[in-house]
C-alpha cells in the first residue's frame, strides 16, 4: 500500500512559470470582462450625470430621485441645493445630487405632431 504513495511523493512538485500563468490567466480575463462590461460604463454615466448637474440653471424642468417634478427656481451657487418650484407658490429646496434627469422642453411649434386627413373618408 505505500509503494503506491512513494512514487507520487518523488514527482517533481514545483510548478513552472507557465503553470501559474495559465492559472491567473483566467482570473485576470474575467476582471478585463467585468471592467468593461461594468465599470467603465457605469463611471461614465457617473460623469455625464455630474456634467448634467453642472449644468442645472434656473427655468429647467427637472426629475428628482424620489419623483418630484418641478421647474429649478433658483440655484445656489457654492452650496448642493436648489430651490424647485412643484406647484404655484410651493418651492422646495433639494440637493442637487438628487436630481435625476432634466427634461427636454416641448417643442413651441405644433408641427410634430400628426394630421389627419379627412378629405380621404
């Protein structure tokens, strides 16, 4: 039974260069995957989403993270917060890490939208 063990032992036991590479290889492939499949995309919407606040001035109909709808009253600059008016003579003031979104403005002009033509009927 231990003329079976022996010769297992006697095997050379130190690995190669090549072996550990092989072994990290795939460690370091799925950290490459996960980086650009992952990180990188989040941390650039990080940046346009700063770029967004940075940008915030006063008249722009903006999203808070809770919901809240309103047009930007005043900005206060040197401080986080903004003051959003939601309904007549009802201002609040959020920080403006919260604001999640602004919103596009409606086109003045009636022209996108669609005509029906009844001279057809």
């Amino acid at each position: 039974m231990f003329s079976l063990i022996s010769p297992a032992w006697a095997q050379d036991g130190a690995a190669t260069a090549t072996g550990m590479l092989a072994q990290f290889l795939p460690l370091v492939l799925i950290f490459g995957v996960f980086y650009f499949l992952l990180i990188r995309p989040q941390q650039q919407r990080a940046k346009q989403h700063r770029a967004l606040l940075a940008q915030i001035k006063r008249g722009d109909r903006v999203i808070t993270a809770g919901g809240i709808i309103g047009t930007v009253a005043r900005v206060k600059e040197g401080a986080d917060e903004v003051e959003v008016d939601i309904a007549p003579n009802v201002r609040v003031s959020v920080l403006r890490g919260t604001i999640s979104d602004v919103l596009k403005p409606m086109p003045a002009n009636d022209s996108t939208k669609p005509t029906i033509d009844v001279s057809k009927s």
